[in-house]
C-alpha cells in the first residue's frame, strides 16, 4: 500500500472483459509526510471518483481490488484506489 497523487486519466478501447466500465487513473506514489514523489507513475483502478491533484491511498494487493471491484480471480487488476487521503502528519 502506497499515497499517490492523482495526475491524470488513462483512456483504453481494448482491455479485458472484467475491466469494462472501471476508470483508470495515472497516479505517483508519493512520500506520505512529505508529499515529494518517489519512483515511477502507475495505473490504478478508480472506483471513488478522484480527481486530478487529489492524494489518494492506493493498495498493491491484487487480489484486494479484485474483491474491491467485484471481479474474478482472472482480472488482471493490480492497483486500485482505496481511500481518498485528507491528511497526513508525522507521528
């Protein structure tokens, strides 16, 4: 599980059967404090409707945003969006 921010949407014509109307979003992960980036963009499935700019949560547990999403155990989901992120503090 990882904090991103939301930079963008991804559009797809073709993919799998059981992505059918799922909203992919760009997202780079981010440092949870400090809000500076770190490591590469990722596509993460979106079903809580975040926008551009927004810090999410995003879990890397595959079969997570399967049972998220309500696909099968064929999806090849990886990444989704499990939360919407108000805030972040040092502890």
């Amino acid at each position: 599980m990882f904090t991103a921010v939301v930079k963008g949407s991804l559009t797809s014509t073709i993919k799998h059967p059981s992505m059918k109307g799922v909203r992919l979003m760009i997202v780079q992960p981010v440092d949870p404090v400090a809000g500076i980036s770190s490591g590469l963009p990722q596509i993460a499935a979106d079903v809580l409707g975040a926008g551009i700019g927004t810090r999410v949560l995003v879990s890397s547990d595959g079969r997570a945003a399967q049972d998220m999403l309500k696909m099968d155990k064929f999806s090849p989901v990886r990444l989704v969006i499990t939360a919407l992120v108000d805030e972040a503090a040092k502890t």
